[in-house]
C-alpha cells in the first residue's frame, strides 16, 4: 500500500495512521493499523488497504472500525 501505511500518514479525512498492530484483519492479505481521528481523538482498526479512504467512526459516520 505505500506510503499510506508509513506511521504519520494522513489521509484525505484527517485520519491519521499510528502504528501496525498485530490484530487479525477481517479482509485477506491484510493487515490492521492503528488510525486515530485528528478530529475527536478517537482511535480504532482499519485494514491497510482502506486507509486512504476511511472516516472517523464516531465523528464522520464511518464504518464501524475494527478490535485493535
């Protein structure tokens, strides 16, 4: 996935990237990440490869983030 994935990224809806976990990902081949909102300060799990698309659950209606 790139530099989306690099710890500090930021994407398009202030969604920043904290750090890889060792989580089980719910989609194949993947990975989850620590993101956290620089809007409310919420955190949660994503997929990799959802990063640059994804919105804070608790504050922009995202998808329901997954367990870190």
């Amino acid at each position: 996935m790139g530099s989306t994935t690099v710890p500090a990224f930021h994407n398009g809806n202030g969604q920043r990237v904290e750090r890889l976990t060792k989580a089980a990902s719910n989609h194949y081949n993947q990975k989850v990440y620590e993101l956290s909102c620089t809007r409310c300060g919420s955190h949660y799990g994503a997929n990799g490869c959802d990063i640059h698309i994804r919105r804070c659950p608790d504050c922009q209606n995202g998808q329901p983030g997954l367990t870190l």
